[in-house]
C-alpha cells in the first residue's frame, strides 16, 4: 500500500490555483474526479485538497455558465453579458446600431440567426438559446 500524501505534498504536485481556461479545467475536473472515486478510502488530506478542487471548478462554472433554459433570448443576452463582464458595447459588431444593440437586450427586436450565430461564438454558446 502507498504512503499516504500530506496535504502539503498533493499541493505541490497538483498546483491549484484559479482556472482560465479549459485545459486547467479538464485537468482540474480529472483530478476531483480521481478523489471522488476514492470514496471512503481518501485521506483527510485528499479531502481538503478535494474541496479546494470543488471551489476552483465551481468557481469557474459560475462564471462561464450557461444560463437557465427558461431565459427568453434578451434575458440570456444580459445573463451572459454580465457573467463575461462584456459590455453592451462589445455588442455593437454583432448588432450594427447601439439602438439595436439596446433593443436587442430589452426585448424590443429580435435576434435573427446570423446575430445569433455572432453571439454564440462571441460568449462561446449554442446560437440557439438566442433564437426564441
């Protein structure tokens, strides 16, 4: 049987710190999911780098999650906008006119399918969620 860890020695070798990107997340995903198939069999200090693991993926989730499916199309547009932390502004390449840009976002105009598809690669989405 393997030595057990300290939790000093699973922090050097896992490195945790705030993820960016999508390669950080899958590695950090894998790594919680290693500790999670442990089960009871985890040390006290796997447990405690677990849970650091579970804030830094949670963390990441919260701001670049997909908002809920019971959205209309400008209520999406608004979550995603203020969970990118992107302005109405970055908006105007997809929408041509700050008018239509602020109707967009209130409901007032909708989203056709070329806006649709500029927005869904803009906050990296499925375009559909901007058709209603």
């Amino acid at each position: 049987m393997p030595a057990a860890h300290t939790y000093e020695e699973l922090l050097l070798a896992a490195l945790p710190e705030a993820i960016e990107s999508e390669e950080q997340y899958g590695s950090a995903v894998a790594r919680l999911s290693e500790f999670i198939r442990k089960g009871r069999r985890r040390t006290a200090d796997e447990n405690r780098l677990m849970k650091l693991l579970a804030v830094l993926v949670r963390d990441y989730d919260e701001r670049h999650a997909l908002p809920p499916a019971s959205m209309t199309a400008s209520e999406a547009l608004r979550y995603l906008l203020e969970q990118s932390g992107r302005t109405a502004a970055d908006l105007l390449s997809v929408f041509g006119q700050r008018s239509h840009v602020n109707e967009a976002l209130n409901g007032r105009r909708k989203i056709g399918a070329e806006q649709a598809r500029k927005l869904g690669k803009l906050f990296r989405v499925d375009p559909g969620i901007f058709i209603s």
